[in-house]
C-alpha cells in the first residue's frame, strides 16, 4: 500500500501517525504563506451566483497565481496528490511553465490570532498564443473538494474564470476534455449568460419560428438548425464561448424557446437526430451530397479523382455501399439521440429553476 500512495503522494507522503497530526501545528499557515503573493480576482459573490445563497459569502476569495512562481509551485505540488485521485485522466502540469496560471478557491475564516486559509476548489488554465496577436485560455483541470461539493461552489469558480476571460479580452475559452458532471455545469452556467445576450435573440426567434410551422417530415428538405456565423461570432467574442460549445448550447436555447414544448417535441427530436448523424456517424443529410469520381489522367491515373458537390443535395448515378450493419448502427444513433435529449432536458430543467424566465 505504501509504495502505491508513494506514486501519488511522493515525498509529502507520512507513515507515521503523530508526524502527521504534527503537520496540523507546524504547517498551520502554510496556505496563507503561499497565496500572499498571488492576485485576488474576486472575493465574494459574483453577478452569476447570487442564485445559490451558500455560495455568496465574504469568506471566499479566487485568488489567481502564476506557476512560474516558487510559491505557486510549491503550493501544486501539494494539489499533485488531489489532481492525481479525483480529476479522471488528469496528470500534473508543467510547474516551469509560466504559461500556466492556478486559480485557487479560498474561504478565509477569522480566529483569534491570524485568519486561516482553506483551499476549498482551484482550476489550472494554460494561456496560448493564437495568431496574429491573440491569446486563448484554456481551461486544463478543475475540483471542487469532496466535502465541499453540491453547494454551487464549483459554478461560482467557472463564473469567475469567464469574467476573467471577457475582462482581459481573450479570444476564447476552451475546456481541455471535460467530464461529464462538469460539462453540465459548464453548460448551465454559459446557457444562463447567453439567455441574457441580445444580439442572438432575433437569431434564436427565427429558428423557432421555422421549426414551429409544420411538420418537418413531411418537408423536401429539412432546414438547418444552426446558429448563424455572425451570431457565433458575437459569442465567442463578448462572451469568449468557443464555436464547439455554443453549438451545444444552441440546441438547449431552442429548447427552451420552444412554447409548449410537447407540442414541438417530435420535430424537435428530428433537429436533433440530424445533429447527432452529423457529428457522430458523419453523414450529414442537411447539406449538400459530396461524390468522388474517378477522371482519366497521365498522372498516377489509379490515384487521380475528383471531388465534387451536388446542387440542391442530388445524388449522381455513382455506387454507393451500403452499410450491412445499417439497422445496428439507426439503434446506436437512436441511443445517441436519446442520451442528447436526456442532457437538454436535465440543464434547461437546471436552468428554469434559476431563472424562471427561461
């Protein structure tokens, strides 16, 4: 047992059960000593998290340091161990590079001689060059400590990081392969920032006004559902929302617009089975057909072809191979279908409940 907690803990790691309680004394400040330099970005509650009564609390700072700094360093080192058991898939950042910055949950609690630092939560975001003269954030690890989960504090560090994004005029910000637990948050708190944005709402009304006209099965072709790339662009500049993310957002905005949505429901859940085709099996049928063709060349003729698109989404006279598989691979999609649907309902149930408006 020791030499596996070795791997994890490595040389902060104690066999001895008075060396540990000792720790309690002797290392009583050590927080404290470690965060003096770092930089507040926000004590308190933020615009976002005046919904979760918990969270707004004048005990609680979001302290941000830059890992190229001893301190900060040092203070990883000790996180390594929390990283390592409860982030999935995470290993330790580069603790030289200074690219990388810890954002730290803090709650601060007065006594009788000096206050006492606890770190209740952090992030570890690396900043990246885009070109010509931006930069992007990325969002790497993120944990809210197990005692201290299920209290909104986890929502209240995302909205921090996003105020931080949009102050310092990034390009965007992306998450590093999210989890599912947190991409649900992530979600409703970019779906409750983006009910309140402006500029996307003629593009969100003209979206439901088409969906709700008629069936769309008995349609020639189905419309695309997607928001227009000036409105993506408006996002991912005031809100620093990266395109991948609003897309999925998108979908969640509809839902929420659609008014009675039992009504609307089954050409809802054809918006969505196209998405899913699309961006998992590859076969979108809301565009244009691609063909490739084979033309006659004196070059390589055996690997010489063309690849061209049909207008108004007509397929050629060329042979096509059906998948043997086919009614295998209509159930995963209906699977998938589903597990989307299950995710939409559960956020914009999340979010209705914090802004009964939606």
């Amino acid at each position: 047992l020791k030499s596996a907690l070795q791997n994890i803990f490595a040389e902060t790691i104690v066999d001895n059960k008075e060396e540990f309680l000792q720790t309690f004394s002797t290392q009583r400040d050590f927080i404290r000593n470690m965060v003096t330099d770092g930089e507040v970005m926000q004590s308190g509650a933020t615009d976002g998290s005046s919904n979760n009564a918990e969270v707004v609390s004048s005990d609680l700072q979001v302290i941000r340091m830059q890992i190229g700094s001893p301190n900060a360093g040092l203070l990883y080192s000790r996180l390594v161990p929390l990283v390592l058991l409860f982030v999935d898939g995470s290993n330790p950042i580069d603790v030289t590079d200074p690219d990388w910055h810890l954002y730290l949950l803090i709650e601060k609690k007065e006594d009788k001689e000096d206050p006492l630092y606890r770190i209740v939560g952090f992030t570890a975001i690396y900043k990246f060059f885009r070109y010509p003269d931006r930069l992007r954030m990325r969002l790497s690890q993120i944990l809210v400590l197990p005692s201290f989960q299920g209290k909104g504090l986890g929502t209240y560090l995302m909205e921090v990081v996003n105020n931080v994004a949009v102050a310092e005029n990034v390009y965007d910000l992306t998450v590093e392969e999210p989890s599912e637990k947190f991409q649900h948050i992530r979600t409703c708190v970019d779906i409750n920032r983006l009910l309140t944005f402006d500029p996307i709402k003629p593009a969100i009304d003209s979206a439901v006004q088409t969906l709700t006209k008629g069936k769309l099965s008995k349609r020639a072709q189905i419309p695309r559902f997607t928001p227009p790339l000036n409105a993506i662009e408006k996002v991912r500049e005031s809100l620093k929302i990266n395109k991948k993310h609003f897309l999925n957002c998108w979908e969640i905005l509809i839902y929420l617009a659609l008014d009675p949505i039992d009504k609307y429901m089954e050409d809802y859940t054809s918006v969505i089975t196209n998405h899913v085709r699309s961006d998992i099996l590859g076969k979108d049928i809301e565009t244009p057909k691609k063909q490739v063709v084979d033309v006659p060349s004196e070059y390589e003729p055996e690997t010489s072809f063309v690849v061209f698109k049909s207008l108004n989404g007509e397929e050629g006279n060329t042979n096509v191979q059906v998948d043997e598989n086919k009614p295998d691979q209509e159930q995963q999609l209906k699977e998938l279908v589903d597990e989307r649907i299950r995710e939409i309902k559960l956020v914009a149930e999340k979010v209705s409940k914090v802004c009964p408006k939606a």
